[in-house]
C-alpha cells in the first residue's frame, strides 16, 4: 500500500507540513502517530527514539513519497525552428 492510497484524504495535509508550514505532530497528533505506524509496519523507517530526529526523517520520507508520483514534462512544439525557442521572430 502506498502513502497516497491510504492517507488520500490527509494529502493537502500532509503537503503542508512537508512545505514546513506547521509541525504536523502538533496540528494533527492523531494522524502522525498514524503516519509513523505505516512506516513502521512497513519496514520504510527505523526509529532511532530521537523525537527531533524522528519527526525530520518521517517528514522527508513522505516528502519523497509524496513527489513520486509527480511527473514534469514539458512540450514543444516539434515543427518550431530554434529562433521559436529562443523568443526571436
């Protein structure tokens, strides 16, 4: 089970607190300890007991996990010249 089939409905959640703009231990208690049992079962994450140290891995292994999913692509145009590219008429 992935990270974004099971806590679906926490993703815009969780998205913020992987952008630092709240501690998610402190606005959604319940869920943290939800998210590092998932971890943990998991075998994706080893706790070392630090708290400090714990909270900063499980943030950015969600925040890896969250951008897995995530695919940038750009297009061009395949008929255009180099002086389309470049911004030149």
């Amino acid at each position: 089970m992935t990270l974004t089939s099971k806590f679906k409905k926490d993703l815009h959640t969780l998205k913020g607190a992987v952008n630092g703009d709240f501690f998610l231990d402190v606005k959604n208690p319940k869920l943290f300890k939800k998210l590092r049992r998932f971890y943990e079962k998991e075998g994706l994450i080893e706790f070392t007991g630090d708290a400090l140290d714990d909270y900063d891995t499980l943030i950015e292994v969600i925040g890896e996990d969250l951008n897995k999913g995530v695919v940038y692509s750009q297009t061009a145009n395949p008929n255009a010249t180099n002086s389309e590219f470049d911004g030149y008429n």
